[in-house]
C-alpha cells in the first residue's frame, strides 16, 4: 500500500505539476487505531512554479489540492505559502503532520527546517483550544445517546488527553493515541475502558456501534467541566516564513 501511495503521489505532481516536499498519513492510521477498512489520509505540503506565484491574480488561485476519495485512498494537500500561514497561527493538523510516525515522501532538509519553524510558531494557547474545542463538539454531537458509534470515544479522547498533554508539559501533544494514554493521569477503571476499546477498535469495522459506556462518559465530562486556563500565545514573525517561503520555491525545482 506504501509504494501504491507513493506512486499516487508521483503520478498527481506530474498532473498538478508541483514538487511534493512533504506527504504523510494523517488519520486513524497515524494516531494508532484503525480498522480494518480505515481510509488512508494522505496529507502533503506541495510547491509551484516561481512564476504562478509572481501574478496579481494569486488571490483568485487554488491553495489546495485534492482528490475524489476512491477505494481507501484520500489525498489532500497544501501549497507551501498556505501552509506556512498557517504555521504561523501554530496551526495543530498541519503541526500534527509534520510529527506523524507515517512518512510517504519527504525532503530532508525542507522537513528539518519546517520543523525548526515550527517549535518557533509552537502555541501552547492555540494547541489548547483547538483541542478542547474538538472535544467538546465531537462529545456534544456523538457520546450523548443511549447507542453511540464506538469509535467515536476516540475522537473525544485523542483531543481531550492532546489538550492535557499541553497543560502538563507546554510542548506539541504526540499524535500517536497509545503515547497520549500512557502519559495520562486517567483512573485505573477509564484506563481499563480504554484499553478494551483500542483492541475492539482495531479488530472491528468502521460502522460499529454500541451502548454509551458511562464510565468513559462520565470522565470526559469531569474533564470538560474544567475552567480554561490563560497561556500565553506566542507569533512567529512574517519576515522569517517570508524568507523560508522566498527560497523553497526556487530551490524545490533545483533538487
């Protein structure tokens, strides 16, 4: 499945005519839980050609690329000056790819100074709200009936357990589920739930569903009930992606 990625990939730079500098998977298969029929998110940051860049019409142009989902594979990418608008903003899914444990193709030296940027960018205050916010409305909108989708629990805590990660240490949560539990503080009987639940998950398919799991419930609205507390919220400066963006979209065509 790698090499078909791979070739997928190859095959909509020639179409798109762009230079992939990054890919990655970015879902279930990524965090660490998927089923047996999960969809492969593929996620990239991609360059043009200098000269689509140097136009008064940019604004009116496409900074992005995807494609129609077919089978399992679905691909989705940023150009390189959207991308690092939103590094800027310490963006968490954008922050998220550039740590996920799947790589599909990359450049080494793009990747290590993307991630330079990106500790620089790195907001604690951002991070935190984004996943809180995850939490609350994926929990609001799927955990609170009597028959819920199973794998739905997962998508409350992966954020909720990613927004205690930066409470306790400060620093971009990991993006693998597994790290995220064991770093928690969660009750011996929710550790339990979850547990079963990762292997349940990982054996079953996609629609599954089943019965609320109060224990489950009960400690994402402990936890919900928190106030949000003041961090601080750092802003990397435009002059610094400006320049980074200035010489990768001549050097990606030079490698």
């Amino acid at each position: 499945m790698k090499r078909r990625i791979q070739a997928g990939l190859a095959r909509l730079a020639r179409e798109e005519k762009v230079r992939i500098l990054y890919a990655c998977e970015s879902g279930s298969r990524a965090w660490g839980f998927a089923s047996t029929d999960s969809d492969y998110d593929v996620r990239f940051i991609y360059v043009r050609r200098p000269s689509w860049y140097l136009s008064i019409q940019l604004e009116n142009r496409p900074s992005t690329i995807e494609r129609p989902i077919t089978g399992l594979l679905d691909y989705s990418g940023w150009d390189l000056r959207k991308a690092l608008q939103l590094l800027q903003k310490s963006n968490p899914p954008l922050l998220e790819w550039l740590r996920s444990p799947i790589v599909y193709r990359a450049d080494p030296l793009f990747v290590r100074e993307m991630k330079k940027l990106a500790g620089q960018a790195y907001s604690p205050v951002r991070t935190f709200h984004h996943y809180r916010k995850m939490a609350e409305g994926n929990y609001r909108e799927y955990l609170r009936g009597r028959q819920v989708r199973t794998k739905k629990y997962f998508y409350v805590l992966r954020p909720l357990l990613a927004w205690q990660w930066v409470l306790a240490r400060h620093g971009p949560p990991p993006m693998e589920f597994e790290a995220l539990v064991a770093a928690s503080r969660m009750p011996s009987m929710v550790r339990r739930e979850v547990s079963k639940l990762l292997a349940d998950k990982r054996l079953g398919r996609e629609m599954d569903a089943g019965p609320r799991i109060d224990t489950l419930n009960r400690f994402i609205e402990e936890a919900l009930s928190r106030p949000v507390p003041d961090l601080e919220a750092p802003r990397l400066s435009s002059a610094v992606l400006d320049r980074f963006f200035q010489r990768w979209i001549v050097q990606a065509w030079e490698l």
